[in-house]
C-alpha cells in the first residue's frame, strides 16, 4: 500500500493545507501516518478555521478533521519515524511551522531523504517550504538550490505582519518565506497572477498556499502514480 508521512506543526499549521491533502490521500486509499515534532498533537491557526477568514463550510470540515481524526490526533515524534518507510513526507504550511517544523533537524533529514532517494517524494506547502532554506544535502549544499519553487510570498506577508514583523498574536515572525529560500539558491516563483501555484522539480513539489491544496494534492497523487477517489 501507498504510503505517506506528514510532518504537522504544533505552533499552528494552517487547515486547508493539512486537510485536504489528507483526506485526498486517503480517499485514494494511502496509508497515513502524522508527525509532530514532540509527538504531541499538531495545534491548528485558529484564523484557519475561523468562518470569517476561511468560510463557513472550509471551517467547519477543517475543526472537525482536526478534532476527530484517530492519526492527527496521536503523532509520532519526528525522531521516530524515518522517510524510507514512506512513500511521500508532506509539509503542511502555518506560520508555526517557521518556530518548530522548519528548524527542526529530525524534519529536515526527513525532506532530505524524501527527495534524494531514488524513490521518495516530498510535498511542502506554503510557509513550510522555508524549510528549504535550512535543509542541505548529505554534501552539504542546500537541498533547493538551482530547483524551482512555489511557496508563501513576499507581497502575502506584508498584509498579515506590522512594521516590526509582527504577527496578529503579536509574536515576532522570525523570516519571510522568500527571502530565506531565494538566498539558499531557489529559483523560486509563486505565480501570483494564477488562482493556484503548484510546481514540481523532480522528487519535490511545493505549493504556494491554502488555495492550492487541491491541486497540491492531486500533483503528489501524479507523481505517486496512484488514481484520485472518484468524485475527488
């Protein structure tokens, strides 16, 4: 059976970009595992299933995914879990992930192994694809250099963060998405004129945010050779 691995945030992942690939891949009939890095639950941005910023339909499956289901709700530790056992490692985006998931060395050598094996595949989305501007290859390069990238950008931040880099919580964003893989050698693109930004170079696909989750999902679904569900 298809396999896949999600890394989740316990500092606030964004719903839609967890959710819907989640439950996309396991209509397809993927065997799901969910990891966090403590191995305590993932915690949910709750402007992510606020009616107000998401609607009220997209809020009301993300709560109650996020509340009832069996893995999301009993992690494995990241130290635990090992990226050959799996046939994907997804990277659902939040801005929590820039304190925890994005820095963590067990994470990073998780997306490393995903993408420099011959047969892993990793998918990241929005504010986690910053972890590419922290993980390197076993040489030592980074992993994103010379690859093309969508991810969280620039012009976005600048209407959710104050002067001081704030967030509305009032905790001090710690580095722009952009900035930080585009440094690291990403040839990076979020395409914003388009409703969806999802790019795939090679073993790594990465969407640019919650609006593209669907198509996030369906790529990985493509690249792991496995039909959606019908009706998906």
């Amino acid at each position: 059976m298809t396999s896949a691995l999600f890394v989740v945030s316990e500092e606030g992942y964004w719903a839609e970009e967890c959710v819907e690939p989640l439950t996309t891949l396991e209509s397809a009939g993927v065997d799901v595992t969910v990891a966090t890095p403590s191995g305590d639950p993932p915690v949910v941005d709750e402007r992510s299933v606020d009616p107000d910023e998401v609607g009220e339909e997209t809020a009301e499956r993300a709560r109650e995914v996020h509340e009832n289901h069996a893995e999301l709700n009993d992690p494995e530790p990241v130290a635990r879990v090992d990226a050959d056992g799996y046939d994907a490692v997804v990277f659902p985006g939040g801005h929590g992930t820039e304190w925890d998931v994005n820095q963590d060395k067990h994470a990073r050598a998780l997306l490393r192994d995903a993408v420099a094996g011959d047969d892993g595949t990793a998918l990241v989305v929005c504010h986690a694809v910053g972890i590419l501007a922290f993980t390197r290859t076993d040489e030592g390069e980074f992993l994103v250099d010379g690859r093309d990238v969508t991810g969280f950008p620039n012009e976005w931040e600048e209407g959710i963060v104050d002067d001081d880099d704030r967030m509305p919580d009032g905790r001090k964003l710690p580095y722009w998405v952009e900035d930080e893989v585009k440094a690291a050698g990403g040839n990076w693109d979020a395409e914003l004129d388009a409703d969806a930004s999802v790019t795939v170079d090679g073993d790594l696909v990465t969407a640019r945010g919650p609006e593209s989750s669907s198509a996030a999902a369906q790529a990985l679904l493509d690249e792991l050779g496995v039909a959606a569900a019908a009706g998906d």
